[in-house]
C-alpha cells in the first residue's frame, strides 16, 4: 500500500468532539508548517458533509485525516465503515490516522481491519507523534 504525499506539506482535516483536544492538535500541526492547511471539526456528520462535497473528492492535494475514535452520534467505527465505502478512489490523497485516550486491544486490532486506516495513535497528541504522522505518509512502508 502506497501513500506518498505530492506536496511537502498536505491540508489537515481534524475530529474530535473535545474542542480542547482540537485546538491542541492544530497548535502543534501549525508550530510545525505554519502555513498548513487546516480544517477542524467537532461532529462526524460535518466532517462527513465535507468530505463528501465534490471539490473536496476532486481536489489533487493530499489530505491527512486525523480523526477521535470515541465520539458520541457517530463514532469512530461508524465513520471509518463509512469511509471504506465512500472514499476508496481518494485511497492515495486521504491518509486516516485515527486517535484515542482508551482503546482496547480489541479496539486498535479493528481499527487496522479498516483498509483506509495507516495508523493509530494514541493520545495526547505531541511533536513527536507528528512527525511519526509525517513520517508514515512521507515514507510508506
């Protein structure tokens, strides 16, 4: 499985229904390119709208897709077999990354059951699992 990203630096898509653990995940996106681009979300069903509008689909710009996995109305689980479904042509653009205070080992194994998923990460997120982030989709394994 390929995933190469086409610019130095792709957009930033974030989910999460702490808005605490938004803002510090965009801090450290942003001490580490200040011009990245990046769009935060507190809901599934907004995330979902945006990613499913056609300029988002057809746009050529890589996307990092960091998402909570532990939300209320729709989890994580519930996202990610949406994206299975939805999103397979953008497979080589959208790079999902998914995040959690308290996951299972049960949890984490269905998390990588999920073809669109590169890794998990655990929280709280830092520097240093930012550039594990930069450095799976910079070079694949």
């Amino acid at each position: 499985m390929k995933h190469t990203i086409k610019k130095s630096f792709p957009r930033f898509i974030l989910l999460d229904d702490d808005l605490f653990a938004l803002a510090f995940a965009e801090k450290i996106i942003l001490k580490n390119n200040r011009r990245a681009g990046i769009i935060a979300f507190s809901a599934a069903k907004e995330a979902i709208k945006y990613m499913e509008r056609e300029d988002f689909k057809n746009t050529n710009t890589d996307a990092v897709f960091l998402t909570d996995l532990h939300m209320p109305e729709i989890d994580g689980f519930a996202l990610l077999d949406r994206m299975e479904d939805k999103f397979t042509a953008m497979k080589e653009r959208l790079h999902v990354f998914v995040l959690s205070a308290a996951a299972c080992p049960a949890e984490v194994r269905r998390v990588f059951s999920y073809s669109c998923v590169i890794g998990f990460i655990t929280k709280p997120f830092s520097d240093h699992k930012m550039e594990q982030i930069l450095d799976c989709v910079r070079y694949p394994l």
